[in-house]
C-alpha cells in the first residue's frame, strides 16, 4: 500500500516521511484521531514505505508481498476473541484470526471495531489484546529481518490492551529489538498506561475536510457532485461513513425508516405499535442501539436547523431532506432540548445495560408527549 491511496493526511504523511529522510525515526510513534480519519491506512502505508526501503532503493512497482500484506517483517497485533473450540488455558492471539483480518484488511483499511468483531463472529463478546499477544511479539520481533532491513509492528486499537499485556509491551518498548518501530494506531489514547503514552511519539490525525471527502468520493468512486457534495457534509470528517453511506440498504437507510416509523406513530399515538417499534429496537446488539440514538440527536438537529430555511446548516441526505420538508416544524424550540435529553437519558441507559424493551418503549411514549409541545 502506498501513501496516495491514504485518503488526505497529507501533513502526517509529509511529517513521517520527512523523519526517515532526516534520520530522526522514533522507535514507536502513535497515531491518534476519531474513527475514518485514516489512522490505520496511515500506519499500513508507512510500514510499507519503511519496509520497501529497508534493502535499498525503493523499487516500482510495488513489491507483490507489500502490495498483499504478506511482508515476513510485517506484524500486526489487534483485538481478539476467545472462541469456544478454544482450550481454557489457551490465550487467543491475532495470528489465530490471521485470515479473517487478512481478507478485511485488503478489502480497505478503512474500517470500524464493530466490522471486525462481525468478521470473527464476536457477537456480544468483548475483544481484548491478550498477553498471549505480547509474548507472540517479544518471539517474533527477537528474530532477525529477513531482509535486512526494519521490523514493523502494527499494534491496532492498543487501549484494549489488558493490563498484563500492557506491561509486557512497554518492557518491549523501553528496550525494543534493533530495527524495530512500533506504529500504534489509537483511538482512546487516555485509556492507555501513561509509562506507554510517554515513550511513544505522538502524532494526531484530524478529521478529514469536507472538501476532502468530496472529492475523493467523485474521483474514487464515481459519485456525482451533488450526491458527494451532501455526503461529505454529513459524515463529519469519516471515510468510514462515507464509505457505509454508499452502501446500498445501509445501516443510515435503516435508521432513517426506524425514525420515520416512529415518529407517524407517535404522531399518530399508537400506542401497540410503538411496542412493536421499541421491540424490534431491542433486538439489536448494544453498539447498534446505540448508534441508532446517535443517528436520532442529528437527525433532530438537523430537522431543527430545517426551519431556520439556510442551507449551509443542514446536513442531510436527499432521503432525510424529503421527509424533514413536512416534518421539520415538529421539532421547535419549544420541544428540541427535551428531544435532545431524552435521547442523551436513553444513551446512557443503555450504555449502563438496562433493560432495552423498557428503556425504548418509555422513550416511544415519551415521543407521543414531545410531538405535541408545537
């Protein structure tokens, strides 16, 4: 993977390559930033860059090994599972999901946590970095370069390190084996071991611009100007959303007709369907309960803005648009602070894992009450 396939970052890609011209490349570095900036593409493009280096001139094309992710000085190190065909004592490391990251990874390196635990059949499970894992990498990395020259470890979301294999890679770092850099890609730095945040260098990945966004999606993926005008504007800096919008039946569409659905009901104080609506909202897995009240709070904010008839300050989809010209004036000052509560109130109960077909169905009835504050 090279750097033009890095979507923007041009001022991180120009600080890492200026540090390996100018013979200052720290041992670990951290990229930091919000998911879809481009974190992990960043840290693949740059392990390849060190590696195409490593035994003289770089060469072009693309070594094959590099452009398949399949370098032997190439490691990377991400959240695991324990599956049930596991042994009890068996500490689940990445290379027992080396395939299915594998087929992910070259699908794009642009995606999210929860894609992943998808791809290894996670269900409700959390995923941890073991110290399995470290004890993996303290073996691989002792070994010599098998081309002379860098070993690259690429460490995935470190702050799900637990704490045995947190203090087990930091030995790694404070003496780390010759050649080796460590590219952690971190979303929740604050989560992580001070003694790793200080010997790390960090380099912080912002949101990507609009205009970024724009036209990488009519250049990339063919989208037309006004399509990839709107979406740019309302994934707020993610590649990942903006991918995920293109999607055909995504989870955004399917949001959009839960909120839609909702709201006729509530309008319409149908009070057994709405159990229907807050029992199909239950059935969900948790992450996704979520990201659905998320999608909520913009899509108020959004129908909110609506009124004030400006342009420049909504955010929506062609598809959301449609059904904010009618419905639009029900979310006023007199009840979009209430919306913005109850929906802020159901995250939280949600997050505390109470029970979700109570938490949905009283934030339905709740609705019936708002729609009438016009």
């Amino acid at each position: 993977m090279r750097f033009d396939e890095v979507i923007g970052q041009e001022e991180v890609k120009e600080r890492l390559t200026q540090m390996v011209k100018e013979g200052r490349l720290p041992h670990a570095i951290m990229l930091c930033g919000p998911a879809g900036s481009g974190k992990l593409a960043l840290a693949v493009a740059f392990a390849c860059y060190l590696l195409e280096r490593g035994a003289g001139v770089p060469s072009s094309p693309e070594p094959p090994m590099l452009r398949k992710l399949e370098h032997p000085d190439l490691h990377f190190t991400f959240p695991t599972i324990k599956l049930p065909s596991m042994s009890t004592d068996h500490k689940p490391v990445s290379d027992d999901f080396a395939r299915e990251w594998h087929e992910l990874i070259m699908q794009g390196p642009y995606f999210t946590i929860d894609q992943w635990l998808a791809a290894i059949g996670a269900e409700n499970q959390q995923a941890i970095i073991t110290a399995g894992e470290s004890d993996e990498l303290v073996r691989k990395l002792s070994l010599k370069s098998s081309q002379g020259g860098y070993k690259v470890s690429i460490i995935w979301l470190p702050e799900r390190m637990n704490i045995e294999c947190a203090n087990k890679l930091l030995k790694l770092i404070e003496e780390p084996p010759s050649q080796t850099v460590f590219l952690m890609v971190c979303q929740e730095p604050d989560k992580l071991l001070e003694t790793i945040r200080s010997r790390v260098q960090r380099i912080d990945v912002k949101k990507l611009p609009d205009e970024t966004i724009r036209q990488a999606l009519v250049e990339r993926r063919g989208i037309d100007a006004e399509s990839a005008r709107r979406i740019s504007r309302m994934v707020n800096g993610s590649w990942i959303k903006a991918l995920q919008s293109l999607q055909v039946g995504s989870e955004n569409e399917q949001f959009l007709d839960l909120f839609i659905m909702l709201m006729r009901l509530a309008y319409m104080r149908n009070v057994r369907d709405l159990r229907k609506w807050s029992d199909a909202l239950a059935a969900f897995g948790r992450e996704k309960q979520k990201r659905f009240l998320e999608f909520f709070l913009r899509l108020i904010r959004e129908n909110f803005m609506y009124n004030f008839q400006q342009a420049d300050l909504c955010y929506m989809t062609q598809e959301e648009e449609n059904f904010a010209r009618n419905f639009a004036r029900f979310i006023n000052e007199a009840n979009v602070i209430q919306f913005n509560d109850l929906a802020n109130r159901c995250l939280r109960d949600i997050g505390q894992n109470a029970n979700a077909k109570i938490v949905f169905f009283d934030f339905a009835l709740q609705i019936i009450i708002l729609l009438i504050q016009k």
